[in-house]
C-alpha cells in the first residue's frame, strides 16, 4: 500500500519550511528537510556538509555524463558522475526511504517528482510576492539587505533549473502540483488549514 | 471600500465553472460568467452571439491597432480596433461594472487581471490532468470524444495566448494566481471548501 506522502515546493522566502512543519505537528507525521542530507550522507558516503553546498548547484548534467561516460559493455560507474548528480541521487534515494516509512511532509529536492510513480502525492507549491519574500528572508532568515531582490530571484532561478534538470518539468507551473498556494495573501495559518484540508480529504479517497 | 471578487480561471474541463457556481451559491454572492457577454452586448452595441463567436479568438493585437491607426491627434477611435479588441475591451468594462456591485464570483475572460488594481482579489486557478479533462469534456459537456485530447489542449492554448496578450502573464504559472487546485486530484467539493476558506480568511483582513 502507498503512503500519503506532502511535498512542499516553495519559492525562498515564502514560508513554506515553515507551513511544512506546523502541518506537520498538526497532522502528528514526520517532517523532512535537512533530515534528507543527514540519511543521504549517511548511506552514500558523501559528507552533509558536502551535500549541503553542492545541493541546487548544478554542475555538469545527468544525461551529459552518461552519454560521455557510458561506452557501453557495463553498468553506470558512479564515479564518473558529476557531483550535481551524485547528490541528487544520494538525495533521491533517501527520499524514497523516508517515503517508505509512512506518510509524511517533504520539503524541497524535487521530492515529488522522484516519488511520483511510487507514492499517493499531494503536490504542494507556496508561493508569495516578491517583496513578502524579500522581507521574511531579510527578517526571518537573516539575509542581508543590499541586492536582497536580486538575491531571492537567483534562489528561485537555481530551485527552477534543478526542477527543469532533475524532473524535465517547469517548477513555477501550476499543473505540476495538486495545490498551490501565495503564502502572503492567504497567510501561514490559512496555508496550513487548506493544505490539511486536502490531505484529509486524500486519505479519505 | 473596495469588494472581495474571486476570479476563477480554469483549464477547459476541469470543473472550473461548476466549483464557481457550487462556491457563489455556498457563500451567497452573483456568479458571472455568461452574464459577462450579456452586459458588454447592452453596453457596447455589439451582438452577445458575435461576442460569443468572437471571444478568445484573438484577430490583431491591441497594440497594434493602436500603433497603426493612431496617427496622434486625437483620442483613440473604437472602429478602429480590432474585433477582439472590441470585445476585450466591452467584457472588461462588464467585469468592472459587476465588481463595483459587490462581492461576488467570476469566472474566465481574464478577470484577475482586469480588476487587478481595482478591488480586492482571489485569483484561483483550476487545473485537472489531461484525461480527467476530456472524460468531463465528453461526458458533462457534450464534445464529440473524436481528437477529444486535441480539442481540450487547442482551447487551453487559446486561453493561454488570450491571457498573454491582454494581461501580459503566463496564464498557467502559479505565481500569478492567489491558490491554485487540481481539482481531479482534490473533487470539486474540496475545491469548493478550500476556496471558501481562503475567502473568509481574506474577508477577516
């Protein structure tokens, strides 16, 4: 049987780490996020702190190494993998992992499209206006103010190229999800009740 | 003081309509969408079965016409104008005149994007895959189920191209809209709900 299993995309600053996790409390499931690079360090060998700058950053892509690498006669050596891709795989593997383990909230790392085919998703995007987002990570996160437009908009540009890269789909598209949500005109709360609305009304199905 | 409208947009077949109707009649509060055509035929002289014919096909652009039929001089000649233009241009002045009534639900023609600056707005978005829209596009509204995947994605393409050319935005992007909901995923009832709490919780602000 497949797990009902959250996955929040948000754009940075919109809050949605922590609509994640006050859902999570409130539906009493598990809620991962840096929780992903822990398990993936652990069984790739990698180090987190390694995963953690390497995450989003891509080098060389996936179908790139493979078709220069791959001469044929074997299988897929994962050396000869870009570390973009070591990383997105370790992180995927994990994924599945704590997907397998029960219903949960995921946040981040392109979780729905590597669980599309194994679990029951609620796709959940969070989104806001620019200068909501600007403030909560000036505020909240602790950016710093100089170039702080420019700075979230290369976020969310880095968040859309993983997206396109890793799961060939626009990141920003409102048909890739079943629920997408503006953070700063709903509020958090109202994000969390409608979001939990939709869970309960998966789980009933 | 400015009235809280819910625009709805919606993929051809997904049940955007419907959801709009069921949530007006829930909240108590008009619901447009054909009354949009009625009221731009009173108000401009134009025919609602030209309007009917003539809507989302779009013939020259706005700014073109204006570009080559304004020679300076004078104000701008409505003869001028292309048909879709002209109908553009009389359904939006509808919108405007069935917002300033009060609070109420309006669905397609860009609504969100007229009223953008003029009243309080909850810009939904209704989507649905591929093959739930055309079972509703056959069973529900009558389509011929010949080329049916065809005919729902060319009508969706045209909603699109109308969307970029008269509101310049990408219709299908999340970030455009207040919350967006695949009602396949989620039923029309749920979609229905969410929206009425996200309602509420605008009206409480």
């Amino acid at each position: 049987m497949k797990n009902h299993i959250i996955t929040i995309s948000r754009q940075y600053g919109s809050g949605g780490r922590k609509i994640g996790k006050q859902l999570a409390e409130k539906l009493n499931i598990p809620f991962y996020d840096k929780e992903v690079i822990d398990l993936a360090a652990k069984e790739s060998g990698l180090a987190a702190d390694f995963i953690r700058g390497q995450e989003q950053q891509l080098t060389q892509s996936l179908l790139f190494s493979i078709v220069t690498n791959f001469t044929g006669g074997g299988s897929l050596n994962p050396n000869v993998l870009s570390l973009s891709d070591q990383v997105y795989l370790a992180e995927a593997n994990a994924i599945r992992q704590l997907a397998e383990q029960g219903d949960c909230v995921i946040v981040g790392r392109c979780a729905d499209g590597v669980l599309e085919k194994e679990q029951e998703l609620l796709r959940v995007y969070v989104c806001a206006d620019l200068s909501e987002r600007c403030k909560r990570a000036v505020e909240e996160y602790g950016d710093k103010p100089d170039n702080i437009q420019k700075t979230v908009k290369e976020i969310d540009k880095q968040r859309a190229r993983y997206c396109q890269h890793y799961c060939d789909r626009a990141w920003e598209d409102a048909d890739n999800y079943d629920l997408c949500l503006n953070s700063g005109k709903l509020g958090l709360d109202a994000c969390v009740n409608i979001i939990q609305t939709a869970y309960e009304q998966m789980k009933k199905e």
